[in-house]
C-alpha cells in the first residue's frame, strides 16, 4: 500500500535489533485517516472470504481491527494479555513477545470464539509470528475455522510470515520490510 509505505519512510524510525517504531502514526498516536484507508484495503484483499468475525491481539491491533470489522460489518474479538477473574469459558495460549522479550498468557472467552467462527486475523505487525500463531491455537481450541491474516506492516527479514504462508495460511500484509540494517528502511 502505498501510502503506507510513504508514511514508514517519512515518519518511521529505526532502532537496532530489528525494530521499527510507528508510534507516532500507528500504534500510540493514531492516524484515523490512515487507519480507515488500511482497514478498506485489507478488506479488499479478503473480499473472497467469508468472515464472520475479526480478533487480534491486545493492544496494539485493537484500532485497525475495530475498522476492519466495522466495514465488515461483523464483531471484533481482542485476546486479553491479562487474565481476567471473570472470564467463563475460558481458552488460553502462550505467547511470545519480540518486542517485550516475554511470554505471557493471552485468553479468550470460548462463549466468544466458538466453532461457528470465520475468523479474520489483523496486527500492526508480522515479525516472527508468535502472536499469529498464539490466535491460530485459540481458533484450534475453539474449532473455528481462520481465513486469513492481515498485518499492517510485515518484518520481511524475520520468519514468521514466511512459516504462515508455508501452513497455507492467506497472510496479507500492506507495507513488508526487507531490511532495517544500519537503521534504514528498506521496503519490499
């Protein structure tokens, strides 16, 4: 997309160890503009689906997935990182962070994610896939069928989309990464 990809090279910074900070248009501040048009566009490429729900992962998913499912017009579910005393029904899985350099327990509610699902998967980001995967055991868990995963921007020098793709999984992502090598950006 390629107002994205303007947006990573104007406004994106670079740090060493593989990370890039989009804080000031993606995932602190937000950019409801931007947002709106990455959310039509990853509803574009899954058109041929049929959703019946969008979840993603606290916190940082939590924005583009709220627009996905509004044009999709069907409920969006976030995996809580934090286990709450009063969830029933309770599904769980690990999950690694790159970021954090942590696992934590993300859970949902299996009154909320059931065998009846179609399940839409947006992130902000695709890196070593260990949220992706920590919602495909969810989904397992649950019986409910994945139809895809969208990012907004993929770590292309990482593993995890590449592992995704290779368990057939219709992975999207709007802007890839080939490199941050001596903190700078180069797109895909």
């Amino acid at each position: 997309m390629k107002e994205l990809k303007e947006r990573i090279l104007r406004d994106g910074k670079c740090f060493g160890g593989g990370i890039l900070k989009v804080d000031n248009f993606i995932n602190h501040l937000m950019d409801p503009i931007l947002m709106r048009k990455m959310a039509k566009e990853l509803v574009r490429r899954f058109s041929d689906h049929q959703i019946n729900k969008v979840m993603t992962i606290e916190a940082s998913g939590i924005a583009p997935a709220i627009m996905v499912g509004d044009y999709l017009n069907v409920p969006v579910l976030f995996a809580k990182k934090r286990t709450p005393s009063t969830m029933e029904n309770m599904l769980v899985t690990e999950v690694f962070s790159f970021t954090k350099n942590q696992s934590y327990s993300v859970c949902v509610s299996g009154d909320y994610l059931t065998s009846n699902d179609r399940i839409l998967f947006i992130d902000d980001f695709l890196a070593n896939g260990n949220a992706a995967k920590g919602i495909l055991d969810l989904v397992e868990q649950a019986g409910a069928t994945l139809e895809g995963m969208g990012f907004l921007i993929e770590k292309g020098f990482q593993s995890g989309g590449e592992q995704l793709r290779r368990m057939g999984i219709h992975i999207e992502s709007l802007a890839i990464i080939d490199n941050l090598d001596n903190c700078t950006i180069t797109l895909r």
